[in-house]
C-alpha cells in the first residue's frame, strides 16, 4: 500500500478482536521504530509491552494485550519529533493490517510510565495500543467517536492559506501539492481538533499551530505532537511524489493571526 492510500485507510482501532499481535508483525514494527527517525535528529527509545506483564490498561481499549510506548529526553521539540516519528510508527503498522490509536489521556499513565523505566527528564507523551482491529467496534468506541466527530476534518480552505493568513488556499492553486496537503488534512489529532495551519508561499510550505486551550499540561503540549503528526504526514506524502524537501525552522514572519510558527519545508 502506498502512502495516501495507507493515511486515507487508517482511523484509530479501539476495538481488537482478541488476537494475540503475532511475533513478526512485533519485530517488524519495534525494529521499524527504532530506525525511524524524525526531522530534529531527537531520538526516541520504543518498547513494546505486555499488558498483563505489567498491569497496563486503557478503558477505551478493549481486545489487546499489547502496546506500544515511546520514551525521550524532554529537550526543545520533543513533542513534534515525538509526533512525527510515532506517526510514521501508526502508518507502518497500518500498513501490515496492524491497528492502533494515539493515547495521550486515557491510560493508566502510572503503569504505562513505570513499564517504560521513565528516568529524570524523561517523558513518555503518548502510547498505543496494537492487534487486529474487530470487525464491529464496541459500542463505547462508536459514541465516542461520535462524541468527538471522529470522522470530520476541517475544510481545506480553513486549514491551508495562499500566501499568506488573508487567503484561503484551494486545491487548483496548490497544484501538485493539493494530494499533500489532503494528506495532511486527514492527519489524527488530540480530541480531533486539528491545531495546524500552513501557508504556502512560492516553493515553501509554513506549518503554524492554533492553538486550544487546555492542551498544554505543563510538562508537554498535546498540540505541539499533533504538529509532529501533521509535518509527518506532509513530508511521506510529498516525498512519495517524488517532490524532495528540505526541513527548515525558520520564520517568515507573516501575521499568523494568534497561531504559532512551528516549522517549514522547502520543496525542490
Ligand atoms: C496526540 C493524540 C492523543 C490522543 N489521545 C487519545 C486518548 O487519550 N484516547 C483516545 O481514545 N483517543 C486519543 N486520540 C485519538 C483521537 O481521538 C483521534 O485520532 C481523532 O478523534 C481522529 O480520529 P481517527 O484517528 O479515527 O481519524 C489521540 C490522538 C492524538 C493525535
């Protein structure tokens, strides 16, 4: 499966059907996310975990007993990296017919974080959960995707701008990047709410967070990983069109009407 055809199919999988993760679909994904690596060059310690092992839970999840979970030095873009580098991990599971879901909140953290061997200046944002997906989802998955509008996005033109923050981009305008930035629109966010914007200007594209309130707990923004998601999902996508980028943080300055420059790509 290619890249937009791999982001188009995957939506987060609650309900497993009760099969244990076999072995090489484990060793596939942990020796994936171990070599996958993300724009900043901060690396990210994986370890898949045995729920029973270690007395992990998640009261959204239900026919798993595996997870998978990141660790890191909580160091200046820690989030984006982690971000960028477990959605590459999501997309490739997604790939061998293997489901997940991003977990920032409903977990047993203690558990989760105790099983990591979370040492000083160690965070561990977010988990996910990893089987086969059921072929009917639990009723609570059903009203919480509903809950949440789980299968919305926002529309192209609230999200992409044309040269600056005054004009809605469209999908004739942005050419050969409309599938990329389509691609981007569909990224999973916290709660859905999809906090990236990006300009396009000349052969650059530059990625702002709108921010919500509430996301930032202090020790890390929940919204700054789905930035991460979202640059992920840019750079497979464009590079699957055979468009080379160079990753760049570096301002342009535009009036960003309260959002928050996070980083840019320029395209070749
Ligand atoms: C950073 C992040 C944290 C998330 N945390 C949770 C969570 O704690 N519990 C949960 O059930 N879903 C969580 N989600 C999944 C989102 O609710 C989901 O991605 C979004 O509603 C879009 O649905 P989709 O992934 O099926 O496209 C999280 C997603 C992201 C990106």
């Amino acid at each position: 499966m290619n890249v937009l055809d791999t982001i188009k199919s995957r939506r987060s999988v609650r309900t497993f059907d009760g099969t244990a993760l076999r072995r090489d679909d484990a060793q596939k994904i942990i020796e994936f996310a171990k070599q996958a690596g993300n724009p900043y060059g901060i690396p990210i310690e994986w370890r898949i975990l045995d729920s029973k092992e270690y007395g992990l839970s998640s009261p959204v999840i239900v026919g798993t007993d595996t997870y998978i979970a990141g660790k890191m030095h909580r160091v200046p873009h820690a989030e984006e990296a982690f971000g960028f580098t477990f959605e590459k991990v999501v997309l490739f599971a997604e790939g061998l017919g293997v489901g997940a879901t991003w977990i920032a909140g409903t977990m047993k953290r203690d558990a989760f974080e105790k099983a990591m061997a979370l040492s000083d200046g160690e965070v561990m944002p977010c988990v996910s959960p990893l089987g086969y997906p059921a072929k009917k989802m639990s009723v609570r998955e059903s009203l919480m995707r509903k809950g949440i509008k789980a299968d919305g996005r926002l529309a192209f033109g609230d999200l992409f701008f044309d040269g600056s923050f005054d004009k809605p981009l469209t999908a004739d305008a942005a050419g050969a990047l409309a599938r990329v930035f389509e691609a981007v629109r569909l990224a999973p966010s916290a709660v859905n709410k999809q906090p990236w914007r990006a300009v396009l200007s000349g052969n650059k594209v530059h990625f702002y967070e709108k921010r919500s309130g509430g996301y930032d707990n202090g020790v890390w923004d929940i919204q700054k990983i789905d930035m991460g998601i979202a640059l992920c999902h840019f750079e497979l996508a464009v590079n699957e069109l055979g468009i080379k980028t160079e990753f760049e943080i570096s301002d342009p300055g535009f009036d960003a009407k309260n959002a928050v420059y996070t980083a840019s790509f320029r395209c070749e």
